[in-house]
C-alpha cells in the first residue's frame, strides 16, 4: 500500500471538452480482442484507493505537500545556530598600487604577498528583536614573498558581534507568525485535494458504470426487439397486426443494433478514461459494481458550516492573507526611518609566529550607530504606507465576500446533500416499477392487448429509469465526498480526517 494516501492508511484520531479525443482513442481500441484482456470487477471504495495510491492527481497533490513541508522546515531552521566557516586558502596578490609620499607625491609600490585567512562562527537570528548575534573566531596569516620577505600571523581567538535594527520591519517575527499558518493551511488543502481526487473517481467510475448497463439496456433491447419482430412477422402472415406494425418493429430491431454499436464504443471511452486515470495497464477490462446501498443520513447546515470554518483550507488561507496584508503595511511604515546597531566585543594578538599570537592578547570593541532618516523626499515613503493600507483594505473586503460566498456555497451544499438522499430513493423505486412495467408490457404485445407505441413507451420509460436511479446515486456519492473535503470530517465514523504528514513527506 502507499503511504498516506489513503484515508485508510492515516491516522484517525476518533476513529468534459475531451469527449471526442476519448472517442477517439475508443475506436482505435475497438479492434482489440475482449479475450486478450484481464476482466477485473471493481467496486467504488476499491477505485477510490486506487486512485488515491497511483493517480497523477495524488502524486501532484504529495508533491505540493512536499514543497510546504520544506519551505515551512527552511523557516523553522533560520530560528535555530548556524555554525559556518570561512576562508580565504590562499589569497595570492602580485600588483602595484598607488602611494602617496610624506611630500605629497606619488609613487606605486609593489605588491607581492601570499595570505591565508579562515573564521570559524556560531550564529543565531534573534526572532524577538530581529537581530542577529555572532560569536565567533579567526586566524589571518600574510607572507611577503621574495627575499627577506617577512611574515605575520593575527588572531582573533573570540568575538561577539550583535546586529540589531532599532527601527524598521522584524521580518523574522512576522514570519514566525506567517509561516506557521501556511503550513497549516497546506495540510489542510493536501487532505482536500486528496478527497477531490475521490470526487473524479466517482465521476470517472459513475461514467463507466452508466456507460456498462446502457450497453447491457441495449443488448437486452436488441434481442427483445429480435424476438418480437420475428414474432410480428408471424402474425402478419395470420393477418393479426398491421403492416404498419410490422415495419415499426423492424425498424426497433435496426434501431436495437445501432445503439449496441453505439454503446460499446462509449465503453471503450469510458474504459479508457477510468482506466487511465487509476494508472492501470490497457489489458485490464474493467467491470465496475453498482454500490447496493448508501448510508441514510441528513446533514446539518450549522454543524456542515462550523466544520469547514475550523478546518477547511479556507480558514487558513484568510488568516494568511490578513497576516500578510498587515505585514506589507508594517514593512511600509518601517521604511520611513531606520536606525542600525552594530556592536562587536573580542581580543585579538599578532605576531611572526603562530603559538605567539595568541599570547598578550589585547581587547577589541567597536560600537556604530547607522542613522538613516528621511528629511525631504516628497512624500514618497507616506504614499507608500498609504497604498499598503488601501491593499490590505481590499483586502479584508475581499475575504468578507469569500466569506460570505463559502457559507452560501456550504448552505447550497447541504441542501443538495439532503434532497438528493430523496430522490436517490424516489429513482431507486422507480427503477424496479419501470423494469417490472415493460415485462409485463412485453408479455401483454404478445397475446396483442397493447400496441407497438406502447411497448416503445415502457421500454423507453425502463431505460431512463435505469440511468435516473444510476445518476442519482451518483450524484448522492459526489455531494456527500464535496462535503467531506470541505469539512475534512468523516461524518459516516463522526470523525476528523487527518494524515501523518511527517511520514508521508519522508516517502
């Protein structure tokens, strides 16, 4: 089994523009013998862990996952030490630079020297202050060549240097605050797309299955319409029905064997497209079930609602906005001044030999304040603050529609959700009166009680029964998983759906 695709695999805490291509692609596998293909019956629950395990859908929506786990661990990792070295091996530097005489004039010298330098630190961003603190530790040698060229070595054995913007954006305690619900938001629109993945293959499965019993209608139409047209041309001879008659059920019998034709080259294209969709091999000829049953249950509008507002990827897409949109306008406002701070403390020593320069170490300290303050630029920096507050206006007045369209979308949902319960039973009972209908009819044509018009009319009534109680359960599946990936609840086993997404991203 895959790991973390499939809702049975996670942990539980409560435990159509392409139909002519398809076409297509069906005529060209009509020629292919039925014998050479492995006949497979599927159910629904098995299509829809299928498609979850192998479907091009699930692996876009792992790998999206994927790529917010890792922005999410890159930014959990700027919180913590860095260590990190430096160097320079070697820095060789042969050229002449200008010199300027005691006098005032000029002359160039030569230089021809061979450095080596190397730091070693530790370093660790400050989230609170948005400062950064180094502690750190250096050794720099320099070697003039030729002859009677000299060498030195200089040490800085420890320093501890603080970065620290006075004014200005901390953009490490917005991110601390951002970064957190972007992930979270992309876990919950992994789960999503995972049961949106469900929502295809109940679409793609329901076409098959339509596709399966309007070519098993028209097999079974054909031959009774054979049967009945052999039985017409008999009672023509015995003058008991109409020439009329008679060429009215040849005409179905002709009719019958058109929409065979028809029928199987639909299946293929169906075949086709559930079968690509699962990732199956073109010799697999699949057989889907029609499901015996859906579970009675009615959804309730305030708890459907309250569900998705807690747990949908919506919720968190909202608060990101609003936290980005304050950002924007905290980083404008920060840009109107700023005032840095740079302060260093250590010891250093020099000398010609190595063991030497650490010794008789003398102390460092370096202390700037960079002071950066508008006095004339037009009000540049203030139109500035005042677009990111307009935006993050627009803003909050587009989530508020969002809201409102989501809960309105949500309320539909529901309401679809309930009727459809309904009329799944209203088409279900309709199907076996229909069915029960045109046998009777059929046996009624031969004794000659109905007409022709009449036995056309009940087996058209049959037929599209047959498709109403399919569509309708259909239909019944596809609003109850819309409502699932809305809410991430399971309402058949009252509980949250969720994922291990650690041990799916280690996948």
């Amino acid at each position: 089994m895959a790991h973390g695709l499939i809702l049975s695999d996670w942990k539980i805490p409560c435990t159509m523009k392409k139909k002519s291509i398809l076409f297509v692609l069906a005529a060209i596998c009509l020629p292919l013998a039925v014998s050479a293909q492995k006949e497979r019956e599927i159910t629904l629950n098995e299509a829809i862990a299928m498609a979850r395990m192998q479907s091009v859908d699930a692996a876009v929506a792992l790998n999206e996952l994927k790529t917010s786990y890792w922005e999410y661990r890159t930014f959990r990792a700027d919180l913590l030490p860095e260590i990190n070295l430096k160097g320079t091996l070697p820095n060789y530097n042969k050229s002449y630079s200008r010199y300027q005489n005691s006098d005032g004039s000029y002359s160039f010298v030569r230089n021809n020297t061979l450095g080596l330098s190397g730091t070693l630190s530790i370093d660790q961003n400050l989230w609170f202050t948005g400062g950064r603190l180094s502690l750190a530790s250096s050794l720099e040698y320099i070697k003039q060549l030729g002859s009677g060229g000299d060498k030195q070595f200089m040490s800085v054995p420890v320093s501890l240097e603080l970065t620290q913007p006075i004014f200005g954006v901390n953009n490490l305690k917005w991110n601390r605050r951002i970064e957190p619900v972007r992930y979270a938001e992309a876990k919950a629109a992994f789960i999503t797309a995972t049961e949106q993945v469900t929502m295809k293959t109940i679409t793609y499965f329901f076409n098959l299955l339509l596709a399966k019993e309007n070519l098993k209608t028209a097999h079974q139409n054909k031959v009774n319409a054979d049967r009945l047209y052999e039985v017409a041309m008999a009672k023509r001879k015995m003058g008991q029905i109409s020439e009329n008659d008679l060429l009215q059920l040849k005409l179905n019998a002709l009719q019958g064997k058109a929409d065979v034709t028809e029928a199987e080259s639909n299946l293929n294209a169906k075949m086709f497209q559930l079968r690509s969709f699962l990732g199956l091999s073109e010799d697999e000829n699949l057989n889907p079930i029609l499901p015996s049953s859906a579970p009675d249950m009615k959804m309730e509008y305030n708890l459907v609602l309250n569900k998705a507002l807690d747990r949908n990827s919506f919720a968190q897409n909202i608060r990101r906005r609003q936290l980005e949109a304050d950002y924007e306008v905290a980083t404008a406002r920060g840009n109107l001044r700023s005032i840095d701070l740079f302060a260093s403390v250590g010891y250093t020593g020099q000398n010609r030999d190595f063991t030497s320069a650490y010794k008789d170490l003398l102390d460092n300290q370096i202390v700037q304040v960079g002071v950066k303050v508008p006095i004339l630029d037009w009000g540049k920096r203030r139109g500035k603050v005042r677009v990111a507050k307009s935006n993050r206006e627009v803003v909050l007045s587009r989530i508020r529609q969002e809201q409102m369209d989501f809960n309105q979308d949500i309320f539909l949902l529901v309401a679809n959700f309930n009727n459809q319960a309904q009329q799944l039973g209203i088409a279900q009972e309709a199907d076996g009166i229909a069915e029960k209908r045109y046998k009777t009819s059929v046996e009624t044509f031969m004794i000659g009680q109905i007409s022709t018009l009449d036995l056309n009319d009940a087996q058209k009534s049959k037929d599209e029964a047959r498709q109403k109680h399919i569509s309708e359960l259909y239909y019944y599946w596809y609003y109850f998983y819309q409502i699932r990936s809305l809410t991430l609840w399971d309402f058949e086993r009252n509980c949250e759906l969720e994922a291990d997404f650690e041990e799916i991203v280690r996948d």
